[in-house]
C-alpha cells in the first residue's frame, strides 16, 4: 500500500467516524431531553412506530418467525446499524461539503420530526428533542470535521488549509468526547425516563380488589406430569407479548380514562377508581396471537381480573344496525371487535389483572381487553382509551388496513411439546405430550400418529373450561431405534376434527397438523 492511498484511507476513516459521532450525539442528546417528553419524542422509537405502521403483513410474519419475541429488539438493532452506515456517509460528504453534510442531518430531522409529530400521544412540543438534539449535532460535525482537516497530512498541491505537522490528537480526543458523552447522556436518559414515570410506583402500591365472582378452583389433573411440559398457568414473566408498541405506554392509573362512544344511546366515560368499585370477575382464559404458526409458542393462558364487557355495553346501550366495537389504545392501536362477541355469556373482560397481580406494564397496565375466541389483533387491546360502537362497513382497525381480515376467530389448534423436534430420547416406552386449544368449544379429544400408522387417542388432563388450553399425555411403546415422526390432531367440543389443511398465518390465522421428528436410540 502506497502513502498515498494509506492517506485516502484514513481519511476516509476520520471524516466516517466524524460522521458517526454527530449522528450519535443527535440521538443522545435527544433520548436524553425526551426524559422530559412523550415517550414517542426519542428518534428510535418514533421512526420504529413508523416503520412498524407501514409493515406488510408477510414482513411481519417474517420478522416473528425469525426473532419470536426479539422482534423490537431486532427491529432497534437494524435501525441502529442503518443510522450508523448513514451517518458514515454524512461524514464522508462533509470532507468536500459541510453545507451538504449539514443538509442532510437537517433532512433526517426533519424525517424524525414528522415521526414523533404522527404518533397519537405527540404534540407540537414533542418536537424539542430532535431539534435540541439537531443543533447539538450540527455543531460536533462542524468542530469534528475541522479537527479532520487539521489532522491531515498535507501532500503535494494540497490547498485544503491543513495545518503542517498537526497532531491527530485532538480529533481523536474530541471525537471520544463526543462518543462518551453520547453514551452518558444515553444513560441519563433512560434513568430520568425511569425515574419519572409514576407508572411504576402506581402499579407497585396498587391492592386489587377481591373478585365480585371468584374463578373456579383448577382440578389437580390439568397438569401433566411431564418434564418439558408447559405450566398450565403461564407465568407472566414467561407470558407472550406481540404488539406494535416499540416503547411500552407508561400509564399513571389516576389519570386512564376509557370513553364508550359511537351508535349507542348513553355515551359515557369511566375512570381507573369507578372501575375498581365494579363488580370484578376472574376467569382463566388462553390468549393465542394470530401470528403463532402452526406448534408456535406465541400463546399463554393467565387468569385474568376485569369487569364483564357486555355489563359496559349494557349501559351505553347500543343502537340497532351497530355489529363492532372499534377499541384504541393510547398509543394508537385499534382492533375490530364483533359487538356479538363482547355482548353474550362469553367472559369477555375490561381486565386490570393478571395472575393474582395488576398487569405487568407491557401487558397493558393499568387496563386491557381480553376475549375469549378471538385473536389478539381484533380483540385484546392493551392500555385501551376508547371503545366506539360502530359498524364494519364504516371503520376498519390498524389490522385490517394492512391486509388482515377484520373477523378473527381463533383456529383450533394442537402442539407437540414433549419431545422437542430432532430431540433424541433413549429407546423403550417413549412418553409424549403436549397442548391443544379451541377456545370457547373446548377440547374433547386429542389424537397422535406415529410415522405413517394409524391415529390413536391420547390421554387427556383435566378441563378448567372451554376457553382455556388442554394437556394431553401419549405413551408410545414402540420406541424402536432410529429417526420417527409424530403429527397431532385436536378434536373440540363439538367432535369437530382439526382442519389438515396447512395456512400461512396471514389473513387470519395459520392451520394444519403439526409434525415433528425426533430420534431413539
């Protein structure tokens, strides 16, 4: 390598991390000021919501199946990479042109300011820490490339203004000033925004009141006894959680309101206390997530404290020719609900519990819906505002504008847990389990195929109720050495067998028989 192409090479390398430095200082100063903010005025977030609000379904589906539950976590990971190779970019621009570099981080505000400005919860005010946040950058990038410049060193007919024998000292200490004070503020950030949030301590000091109507005590056989098994009950710390919040709404209780509206007689709005004073209700109920594919673990089942949906709708009363109920969320989120389903003796619930605790903030603290039947995206709205009667041909949900079907009855559905695809298990009596759902028709049979034989039945645990999941046990005694298979079918309440037929989660939900291999030896 020749001096002068080593020279263009760290050129290029100091004028990049310019770059990455003003770049990183924007989004640091601005975290840091959002503290003080909606949630929605950090760049991230904002320009995450948006990107989540434009995702086609199949990208959606992709993003799930490759990253379960990590979905927000990959989806930060990427925007960051994509910031950092932009801001690179900007700093290479800077060498010939500070006016266009500067340009274009003017241009990226002015993106990530229509970003926090479309969120829900937003206003005009929540546009200072991407400008704060502009102005501080704007200023790095112009002392750093200055620094750049001068830490060149001249070569022949070099008229760039370079400073002969200039230490790369300075802009190497200026840009780790940049970076470290990037990160602090990054950290002092996030603890401001912690410590102000009253969401928490609310959450933590708050006694729920004893259930109107208590759940019915769980038989002792709804648990199967195997190791792998899934608890009956699932944890809310293992619970799944799908949404399109990319930072979690923070809500003081004492000040959540839901506003009932639309074709009814009374309309009406009830807050955090006058609900508490309601009659409550528990029920254990299993919550699936439209985007489980076939055998997924995107479902849980809790038991849930809340107020009857149809006691709420029995006041506002509604108006002949209304079929749906619109539910928001405070940060935007709407589902397409059948007012059918939340007005017969199903126990849909106004929930402000789950497992014997307030919900967890990232359930939807202080109040959610949830629906027995129903997938989450048309029914379990979470930190839920509003509820308009209305009808489907005159409103359609978040979902639905994006390609999901507006109805979402949950398909019936069975899982293999035990033994886990390609497992190896030793040879003789092979014990199989797993779970199986159908949501308000219960489950009144479960059946298994090994390798290409016949179907044969499997021991079912006990039914809690015809809205909850259902374990089923298998003792296989051919285990013979070798790879196997093993399919499972449900059949629910009504002898209905489990459809075969294989479907992509996107419209309205993924179907067919599950099949997994697994080896003895």
């Amino acid at each position: 390598m020749n001096e002068r192409t080593a020279t263009r090479l760290r050129d290029l390398g100091a004028f990049g991390l310019a770059g990455f430095a003003s770049a990183a200082v924007l989004f640091s100063v601005a975290q840091l000021v959002s503290a003080f903010f909606a949630t929605s005025s950090a760049p991230l977030v904002a320009m995450g919501a948006v990107f989540i609000d434009l995702t086609p379904p199949w990208l959606k589906d992709l993003a799930i199946a490759t990253f379960g539950t990590n979905d927000k976590l990959a989806l930060f990971v990427s925007m960051g990479v994509v910031a950092a190779v932009a801001s690179v970019i900007v700093g290479l621009i800077a060498k010939r042109s500070i006016a266009i570099a500067s340009g274009c981080i003017v241009v990226l505000a002015i993106a990530i300011g229509g970003a926090v400005i479309s969120r829900p919860a937003t206003g005009l005010a929540d546009l200072t820490p991407v400008i704060l946040g502009t102005v501080a950058s704007l200023i790095v990038l112009r002392k750093l490339t200055r620094l750049a410049v001068a830490s060149r060193a001249p070569g022949p007919g070099d008229d760039s203004g370079a400073v002969p024998g200039a230490s790369r000292r300075n802009f190497l200490l200026g840009t780790g000033l940049a970076l470290v004070g990037s990160a602090i503020a990054t950290g002092v950030g996030k603890s401001l925004a912690t410590a102000r949030n009253v969401a928490d301590a609310a959450r933590a000091a708050l006694g729920l009141p004893p259930a109107k109507v208590p759940a019915k005590p769980l038989p002792e056989a709804v648990q199967i006894d195997l190791a792998g098994m899934p608890q009956f009950v699932t944890p809310n710390k293992d619970f799944y959680r799908i949404d399109t919040a990319l930072s979690v709404p923070r809500i003081n209780p004492a000040d959540w309101s839901l506003r009932v509206h639309g074709m009814v007689e009374k309309e009406f709005t009830i807050n955090f206390a006058e609900l508490l004073k309601e009659d409550l209700v528990e029920s254990y109920l299993t919550l699936t997530c439209v985007s489980n594919p076939v055998g997924g673990p995107l479902i849980g089942n809790a038991k849930w404290l809340g107020y009857p949906l149809r006691l709420l709708l029995e006041r506002a009363v509604p108006k002949a020719g209304a079929d749906m109920v619109l539910s928001t969320s405070i940060d935007g989120f709407s589902a397409s609900t059948p007012l059918e389903v939340l007005t017969d003796e199903r126990m849909a619930l106004l929930a402000i519990g789950m497992n014997g605790e307030p919900l967890p903030l990232e359930h939807g603290f202080p109040v959610r819906m949830v629906v027995p039947g129903l997938y989450g995206y048309v029914s379990a709205t979470k930190w839920v505002v509003d509820l308009e009667v209305t009808r489907f041909a005159d409103k359609v949900a978040y979902w639905t504008t994006r390609g999901w079907s507006d109805h979402g009855p949950i398909k019936m559905s069975s899982r293999v847990d035990v033994p886990r695809s390609f497992a190896k298990v030793p040879a003789g009596k092979v014990v199989m389990g797993g779970t199986a759902w159908a949501q308000t028709r219960g489950i009144s049979g479960v059946q298994v195929q090994i390798d290409d034989g016949a179907w044969v039945d499997a021991e079912l645990g006990a039914e809690a109720s015809l809205d909850t999941w259902r374990q089923w046990r298998y003792v296989w005694d051919g285990g013979t050495s070798g790879n196997h298979t093993v399919s499972v079918r449900a059949i629910d309440g009504q002898g209905v067998v489990q459809s075969s037929e294989k479907a992509n989660p996107a419209p309205n939900g993924a179907s067919g028989w599950q099949r997994i291999q697994f080896s003895v030896h």
